[in-house]
C-alpha cells in the first residue's frame, strides 16, 4: 500500500508575508494543492493525508472529492514535525511519497518514478542537475563548483513509512530540510531519480505567473507535466 503526504501547513512568508496560505492560492481557477491531490490520485495511491494548520482544515475539505480515501494531519513547528504528525496515521510497512502541496506541476509519470524505487533502508528522491556555472562563496572569495556533481532536489520523496519513524524520533532534535537528510544522517541509501524541470515549487507571485505560463501549455495539448 502507498500512502501521499501532502505538506500544506507552511508559512508562505515569501509569498504574501504569512498573511495566507500559498497551496490555498488559486491557479487557473483551482487551487494549488488541488492538482497535487488529483495527480496522485490518478496514479493509484490508495490514500493521501494532507498536512495542513488545524484552523484552515475546514478550507481545505471544501474542494476534495467525495471519493478517495482522505486524511488529515496537523502541521508542526518544523517541516519534519509536520510529516512525524502525518506519519502517525500510516502502518509502518507502507510506502509513504511525501511531497510539497506548493509543487502543482507534478507528473504521474515522475509520481510512478519515485514509487517504483522505493526499497527498505532507503529514500527515493527526484533531483534534476545544474545547468548554470556555480560558484561559493569563502572567506570572501568566489570559488567555481563542478556543475555535474550538483542536483536541485525535488519532491515527492519516497520510503517505507516505518522508517522514515524510526529516524525522525532518533534524531529528533536535528533539524532535516527534507527526509532524505534524515537517511543521510543514519548513513542509509539515497537513490536518486530523474526529476522534471515542471515540477517547480511556488514560493513567490512570479512562480505562480510561470505556473499559469505552463498549465496553459498542458491546456494546449502541448505537453502533459
């Protein structure tokens, strides 16, 4: 069995200062969790728990299907809380992708990617490589990375649900920026697939514009993300 996790609760401080809930914004007359739902939900997944802020539970109920086996979560302080949170309603032997609801543009084909390769004593995450020169910054000077040994790192992320427990309360007082760090940090396996140059996260208005850009594409029957 495979079970979504889809994060709703953030801040959305770079999208409208915290005043609002980014994955509630509407995109093309629908609103931005929604496709995450619904791309899931197509690919088979047999339940999807959505991790969202207790007050705004009743804004997201409004727009799910009455099919479909849906749960809620409560958002924590940190984004690793807020999956532990969801985690909880999840049999350990499961398959759990856990992925950003501000990522509209995710594709059934990289969903089915993940899934596919999630195996125990690892995590499974998209990544799409650099094509920019990179350089860091030390000690004042900049310094050129190799491109080809740099990754932008995706959601959905994918492992057993049991796991993914046993980590989060080992390490509880780190601080992981996505499940994969929790693996890393016990020196498990990450295997990596390929992500989709689609699969952007919304994090100002700007990405929203380029979102919208995107989906008219889709509409167009020009591509399918």
């Amino acid at each position: 069995m495979t079970t979504a996790i889809i994060l709703c609760a953030g801040s959305s401080t770079r999208f409208s200062q915290g005043k609002s809930n980014k994955t509630l914004q509407m995109l093309n007359e629908k609103p931005i969790f929604m496709y995450s739902v619904e791309k899931f939900f197509v690919c088979g997944v047999e339940k999807i728990i959505l991790v969202v802020k207790k007050e705004e539970k009743p804004l997201f109920e409004k727009f799910l299907p009455n099919e479909g086996d849906f749960s809620f979560a409560v958002g924590g302080n940190r984004r690793q809380d807020s999956v532990m949170n969801a985690l909880k309603l999840v049999e350990d032997e499961e398959k759990v992708l856990i992925h950003d609801g501000a990522r509209p543009l995710i594709s059934v084909d990289l969903i089915n990617r993940v899934k596919n390769k999630v195996a125990p004593h690892a995590c499974v995450i998209p990544v799409i490589p650099s094509e920019d020169t990179l350089r860091i910054e030390k000690y004042g000077k900049l310094y050129t990375i190799d491109r080809n040994s740099v990754f932008r790192i995706q959601t959905p992320q994918g492992c057993l649900a049991g796991e993914l427990k046993e980590l989060y309360e080992k390490y509880r007082s780190e601080y992981f920026y996505d499940d994969a760090a929790a693996f890393e940090k016990a020196g498990l396996i990450i295997r990596s697939v390929e992500g989709s140059k689609e699969n952007i996260k919304i994090t100002t208005n700007e990405d929203l514009i380029f979102a919208s850009f995107l989906l008219d594409k889709v509409m167009n029957g020009r591509k399918e993300p």
